[in-house]
C-alpha cells in the first residue's frame, strides 16, 4: 500500500505570494492533518480533515486555510506569504480522527 | 512555562544502552503520542496512549495520567536508534501541543 504523498517537496516563494501544497493520503484513510515544523517553534499543528469537514483547527492566522476532497485529498493554502512561514509543512493521515497517523515526507516551503 | 516539557533536550549514549525519555505535562489531556523523526524530516508515529503502558519490539512507553508524565524507554539502544523523539498531547479542546523533542544519539 502506498504511503502518504505530498506535492511537491521543496518549493520556493517570495513574500506575498500564495502557495497551495497537496496531500494524498493512503488508500482508505479518512482523515487528514496538517502541521507547521520550524527550527524556532518545532512542530505545531494546522488542521485536521475527516469526511471534507475541518474537525480541528490550531492557532494560525486565517492566511492559513485548507480543504479536503471526497477522495479524502487535502490541500492547504497559504497566502499573502512571509518569511516566517518558511517551514516544513507536513500532512498525516489515518483511518479515522483519533486513529494512529501516518505522516508523509513534507514539503519544504522557502520564501525570499 | 511550555505546556509540554521534554527531557532531557539531548541524549547521547553507547550501544546497547537503556535509554529513558521523559514528557510532562501541564493540561487535561485525551491521548499522549510519541513520535521520531529521523534526519531528513520523516516522522513516525510510535505510540498514542491514553493510559497504562504500551510495548512494542524494544521501545516501551507509559503513562501516568494523576501525575501527568509520559516516559519513552528502548532497550538494547542501538545506532539506528538515533533521532528526535517528539512527544504530543491531545487536551480536552482537541488541541494537538507538541514538545520540543529529544535528540538521541546512539554511539557504535
């Protein structure tokens, strides 16, 4: 069974663009969340999907947004970007909420 | 004060060592999660706990919910053991707060 994937890997952006990253999830799982990791605030968490409805959604500012598709695929936008948001941005997913996650290898967004 | 505290914030050890991790924490939580990541980013869930204790092959982990503590134990450390462990809570608003992780280095 695949893993999760996302799209792409590295991307590079310069302030006040916006940047949409992808997420597929594995085969069967349900739910999708998302998280911000930075040398300076380690791991923080974005959203959380299940069923196309936002569950959960942590402390970032409404730049910030998401989406999940009835294939249970997510993509999360951000816009009128900074160079603070230059992160990890890594998705998880699992069969349902509370379930064990399965993280995919990120996407590392650079913004000049 | 971070409402999740790891310690200690750097481990380095000889092979074959018993290692201990250790995560308190100051909230009402619904579940506990350990996580390593390796160099090069990728995460791995380890654990997610509620209660009690959890094996699995030569990592265990336990949780003592009245004293809002959570330990990460391997056994037989080995090289390969070598990452950050990242331990999470869940409180009762459903919020996700993470550590600051635990870099363990394993010596050959």
């Amino acid at each position: 069974k695949a893993g999760v994937t996302q799209t792409p890997r590295y991307l590079i952006k310069t302030r006040g663009q916006q940047v949409t990253l992808s997420c597929s999830p594995i085969s069967g799982h349900r739910s999708v969340s998302w998280y911000q990791q930075t040398p300076g605030q380690g791991l923080q968490f974005l959203f959380e999907y299940f069923s196309e409805t936002q569950r959960n959604k942590g402390n970032f500012p409404g730049r910030f947004s998401g989406r999940q598709f009835s294939n249970s695929r997510s993509e999360m936008n951000v816009s009128t970007l900074e160079l603070g948001d230059s992160a990890l941005y890594l998705c998880a997913s699992s069969l349902a909420l509370a379930r064990k996650q399965y993280f995919g290898p990120g996407t590392r967004l650079t913004v000049l | 004060k971070n409402e999740v505290e790891q310690s200690p914030q750097n481990l380095t050890a000889q092979e074959g060592e018993f290692i201990t991790i250790n995560c308190s924490y100051s909230v009402g939580i619904s579940a506990l999660h350990w996580l390593q990541q390796h160099p090069g980013g990728g995460i791995v869930s380890l654990f997610m706990l509620s209660s009690g204790k959890k094996k699995h092959g030569r990592l265990i982990a336990t949780i003592n919910i009245q004293e809002k503590h959570s330990s990460l134990h391997i056994t037989a450390s080995h090289p390969r053991d070598s990452a950050v462990y990242i331990c999470a809570v869940k409180n009762r608003d459903d919020k996700i707060i993470f550590g600051k992780g635990t870099r363990l280095h394993i010596l050959p």
